[in-house]
C-alpha cells in the first residue's frame, strides 16, 4: 500500500489542460512582442517570473474576455477520474503550478480537493493584473515548485510530480519520482532523471490503482 505514503505535485498549464492556457491567454490578447519574450526564456536568458511579468503587461483583456476563453478549455480526458481515485485513497494532491489562481479555479469549477500554489491575475480598471510570489527562486520561476516540493518533506510522503513543460525541469529534480510527457519527458532523458512517460491521466490513475 503506498496511499498513505506520497502526495501528488502536478503542472496546470498543458498537464491538468490539453492547452497551455498562459499561452492561449496571450496568443488572444497580448502584443506580439510576448513570442520574443518567451524565446528569451526558452534559450535560458530570463527566468520564468521576468518571462511572465514582460508578457502580461502586453496583455489588454476584461475579466468578461478571460471568462470567454476560459469557457473553451479542454481538460485531460482522465484527470477527474484520477483526483476521484485519489480522494478514494487519501492521497493528497497539490497543483503547482506558473500560471494563475483565478484560470485554474474557474476551469476545474466546482473540484476543489487539491492544494493551489500559483500566481495570482485579478482584474483591475477593467484590465487584467498579474502578480506573484514574494518568495526568491534561485532558478527565476514565478512560483517555485520546488519550494512547493520541500514545503511538504517533512511529513515523509514521497513526491510524485506530474508535468509536461520546461517549467516543470526543476520540480523534476526534486520530485522521488517524475510522471512526463513532451518537452519534460525530453529534459528528463536529457538530465538521466528518473521518470515514466505518460499520454494522459488514465495512465497515472492505472499506476496509482495498481500500487495503492
């Protein structure tokens, strides 16, 4: 029996969501400048947090605007499925996550059995606010995952992360064991991290039902 003994710390962005939203948001909204900010973290020139603050001040968007496209978000075909084997089993799951509060409570709706670690959007004069951790990172992230990870180490859980982006690199190397899929599951194999690969949920939930 191993329920007892992890907790789940997953991605939002693209993992919980078959679209990154962040990007949707900004694809829709932002100046074009936003691609030549993200190149500069792409190619490791800026962290995450100088990323997200550059791109979101070119984003011009009412709370009404937001609401619209969030209404047309997909999630993973097996992630309810999943967070309901957990409850079940008393495993514990965190998102964690470099997007924003108010994008994933407003998807995920009325599921509310997770803890949340992100950045917080607010809508202001009619506008969209970012905001974010006062919190150092070493690495630049907006919201340090593996903050996140320690925060919990105390307890003796293992950590199993779940993820699917370059965000997701250094939660990887924290995490006891890594569940990734696209450019994660790259970086892992890159790093020699040990880590699964994953399609969807459906297989994580399979993992979980078979060793809890």
């Amino acid at each position: 029996m191993i329920s007892s003994t992890i907790r789940f710390f997953i991605d939002f962005d693209g993992t919980i969501t078959t679209d990154d939203v962040v990007d949707r948001i900004l694809e829709r909204f932002a100046k074009p400048e936003w691609r030549e900010v993200e190149k500069e973290w792409v190619a490791g020139r800026i962290g995450s947090r100088e990323c997200l603050a550059r791109q979101m001040a070119l984003v011009s968007a009412s709370a009404k605007d937001l609401e619209k496209l969030l209404g047309e978000i997909s999630l993973d075909p097996g992630f309810l499925s999943f967070m309901a084997t957990c409850r079940e089993r008393s495993i514990p799951v965190v998102i964690t996550s470099d997007g924003f509060d108010l994008v994933i409570r407003r998807v995920l709706g009325s599921l509310n059995s997770f803890g949340l670690f992100s950045n917080r959007l607010e809508a202001v004069n009619g506008n969209l606010k970012a905001s974010f951790s006062g919190e150092p990172c070493e690495h630049g992230c907006a919201n340090c995952k593996v903050a996140v990870i320690k925060r919990f180490s105390a307890d003796g859980r293992k950590s199993v992360f779940v993820g699917d982006g370059l965000s997701d690199r250094f939660a990887a190397g924290a995490a006891d064991l890594v569940f990734a899929k696209k450019r994660l599951l790259d970086f892992c194999a890159e790093k020699k991290i040990p880590h699964q690969s994953y399609s969807s949920f459906k297989d994580i939930e399979a993992w979980t039902r078979k060793n809890s």
